[in-house]
C-alpha cells in the first residue's frame, strides 16, 4: 500500500460516504423546493397569451365573482386553501390580460397569491381604463 496508489475499496469507500451525504441533500432538495426544475425554466421565459381578450375578460369577472363568493362563504370547508388556489388564478388571468392590453405587469412576487391587493387594485383599475371591467356588471 506505500506505492501511492488508492486501491478499489478506498473508492468504493469514498463513493459510499459521497452518496450517503449527497443523496439526502439532493432529496430534501426536491422535496422542499417550491418549484421543479421544468416549472423554473417555464417560468423564466414568460409565454406570449394567444387567448382572445374577450375570453380573458369573461374568466375574469368568473374568477372574480367566484373570489368574493368564496371570501364571503362563512361556511366553506377548505376555504383557505380555495381562496389561494382561485386568488392565484386570478392574479395570472390579470396578468395575461395586463400584458395583452400592454398595461405594466404586477411585480413578480412568488407564490403569486401574496401580490398585495393594491397592486391588483391596480392593475385592474388600468384595465377598466383601457375598456376592460374585470367585474360583473351591477344588476346580473
């Protein structure tokens, strides 16, 4: 063993303490991660909208008019997570809209659900200047 070289079973050694350390690191690192690798990358290059805005529009004021009806349900089960999920939908379809109408976009908070509500006020107070309402008309 003096001749300097590392014989197999120092490797296998090494390699084994490597994997018993790394493959925890990179487990816990796919598990508590907020997003994947694919949604990143996704999210990076920002997807041009080929929806009509007359489809934005309508799952706007839907999404809209679902949010205050789940906000205003004081007997909905799961209510918090709904309201997130719908929130976030929301949020994007206002996003999709702001950018098809060239209105400046809300800034890039993630998770998307915590975009302060001024800046959806906002956002949707431009839109409705631009002819877009994002509410249900009054009497509907």
């Amino acid at each position: 063993m003096g001749s300097g070289l590392i014989d197999a079973e120092t490797v296998g050694t090494v390699l084994t303490v490597v994997a018993l350390i790394g493959l925890p690191v990179v487990a816990a690192f796919a598990l508590f991660s907020d997003r994947s690798p694919s949604e990143r990358w996704r999210r990076a290059k920002p997807m041009p909208s080929s929806r009509p805005i007359e489809l934005l529009s309508a799952d706007l004021r839907r999404l809209h008019n679902r949010l205050e009806t789940t906000e205003n349900d004081p007997e909905s089960s799961g209510k918090g997570l709904k309201l997130r999920a719908i929130r976030r939908a929301y949020v994007d379809c206002l996003c999709a809209a702001g950018q098809e109408l060239e209105v400046s976009a809300l800034p890039r908070i993630e998770p998307r659900e915590l975009v302060p509500q001024s800046e959806v006020y906002r956002l949707e107070s431009e839109l409705r200047r631009r002819g877009l309402e994002v509410r249900e008309p009054a009497g509907r």
